[in-house]
C-alpha cells in the first residue's frame, strides 16, 4: 500500500482512488480455462447478482469478457481468468479483523487479502450481498480493475443501512 494508507478500526482502510494506480499493469491472461466455485447465496442476495450480471462491462483493463465455466449469473471472468468476479459469496471471516485492509474504488469499499503466490482478492463491504474480485498474480500491485465494477455495483447491490 501506498504511504497514504492508514489503519481503521473497522475492516476497511480507505485509499484515495488516485492511489489506485500502483505500479503494475496486468495486460496478459491467467489460465487458459478458468473454472470457479459458484456461490450459493440468498434469493435476495442472488436478485442483486443477477442484476449486477446484466450490468457488467464487456472489457476490464482492455481484458475481453470471458466468463468461467460453469457458467452462472453469479459469476463473471476477463482475460481467461486474469478477472474472476463471483457475486452472493460468504461473508469473509478476515471482515472481523479490525486491522483488514481495504480500499476504496470510485465509491465502493473493498477489503483486501493478498494471497500467497496468487494476485489479490477483493471483496466489497457495506453492501447487502458480498461481491468478491480475483486477480490474476500479474495484479499483484495492480487493484486498478476494481474502479471498472464500481458503476454496476453502486447501481445494482445496495448499501448496508
């Protein structure tokens, strides 16, 4: 994280958006076929996927759409798996660390977990289902992808009141 990172006591830690831009870009592809766990949320939790799903965008960081099999409405890939998306995911247990880390995208939250040997997961918080972002290890430094969800996420998955 950038020297503007600073430590909240509740899960997300909030960087502005211009510190976004870190210093890798992830231009290439993740695996050939990707394949993912479809979750199993709530029917009011998977209205809100579905709708996100329609509002999805075709291209993310230049990486065309390709979602992961099985196909779902709650799930989404670019860049052959470079982009995972999954929407209507358990809430994550880190969410109860009060020393998460955390950003925020063009008006959405998202706590971070860095994976070993693997790029970022992020998953957005304050909202009414949890929605949950993969990257690709090309990601590493690079949550730059997460401004792309921010218009479809603000329309379809509501604020926790």
């Amino acid at each position: 994280m950038t020297s503007s990172s600073r430590r909240l006591l509740h899960p997300v830690l909030l960087v502005p958006s211009a510190a976004l831009v870190l210093l890798t870009a992830g231009c290439s592809g993740g695996d050939a076929t990707a394949s993912v766990t479809v979750p199993s949320p709530s029917p009011e939790a998977a209205a809100y996927c579905r709708a996100l799903d329609r509002e999805l965008p075709d291209t993310v960081g230049g990486l065309e759409r390709s979602d992961p099999e099985p196909a779902s409405e709650l799930t989404a890939g670019w860049g052959d798996g470079a982009i995972v998306l999954r929407c209507g995911v358990e809430r994550p247990a880190k969410m109860d660390d009060d020393q998460s880390k955390g950003i925020t995208a063009s008006g959405v939250n998202w706590m971070l977990e860095q994976r070993e040997n693997d790029g970022p997961r992020l998953t957005t918080t304050l909202r009414k289902t949890y929605v949950e972002v993969s990257l690709s290890e090309a990601y590493a430094h690079d949550t730059t992808p997460l401004a792309a969800f921010a218009p479809a996420v603000k329309k379809t998955v509501p604020n926790r009141l």
